[in-house]
C-alpha cells in the first residue's frame, strides 16, 4: 500500500493564490511514480479531474482551470504540485492527488481549499 500525503489547502480570498503539493508517505522507498493528477470534489458533485502530468512531464488541464493552474513533479523526490492563481468561489471544493505507483493508482486523503472573500 502506498500512502500519499497532501498539504497546501486551506482558506484564500478571490483572485489569491494557493499551491497544494503531493508526496508518498515514504517516498524513498518507491522506485519511480507514473502518471499524477489532481482531482477536486465540490459539495453536490462528483469527483473531476483538474490536472495531469505523465511520467515525462506532459500535461493536461480541465478547461475551467487552463491559463490559472500549473501541475509540476518532481521525480527525485516522487512530489507533484499544484500551483493556483486567479482563485475564483468555484474553484472551492477538496482536492485529491492520485499517482499511479507500479500500475495501480492510489488516492490521497484531500485537502480543502475554500475561495471565500
């Protein structure tokens, strides 16, 4: 079982700047991540997926977040980022890491972000 870890969440106001990161609880026994992603879970709707990042570094964004978020990895320490700028209320909701890690995708436990003035 490969355990991940998020930090990064918590409260900003509109038009603020928040960055989440992402790492396996102990990441130096893990030989190589492949693909990571952030998904978010606002109240009433299913989970979606915000970014993605393949093992070489190819990414992919939902249309709401293109131009306001960066994801970035960093495999010599197995972490993945999520830089957000241009916080809007709808980007509020718990964000969840996923890595796939020797073929099998596991889950962090979230972490909320609230855009609120």
């Amino acid at each position: 079982q490969v355990q991940l870890v998020e930090s990064g969440g918590g409260l900003v106001q509109p038009g603020g700047s928040l960055s989440l990161s992402c790492a396996p609880h102990e990441s130096e026994s893990i030989f190589s991540v492949g693909a990571m992603a952030w998904y978010r879970q606002a109240p009433g709707q299913q989970r979606a997926l915000v970014a993605h990042i393949t093992a070489v570094g190819t990414t992919n964004y939902a249309d709401s977040v293109k131009g306001r978020f960066t994801i970035t990895r960093d495999n010599a320490k197995n972490t993945m980022y999520l830089e957000m700028n241009s916080l809007k209320p709808e980007d509020t909701a718990v964000y969840y890491c996923n890595m796939v890690v020797g073929f099998q995708g596991y889950w962090g436990q979230g972490t909320l972000v609230t855009v609120s003035a």
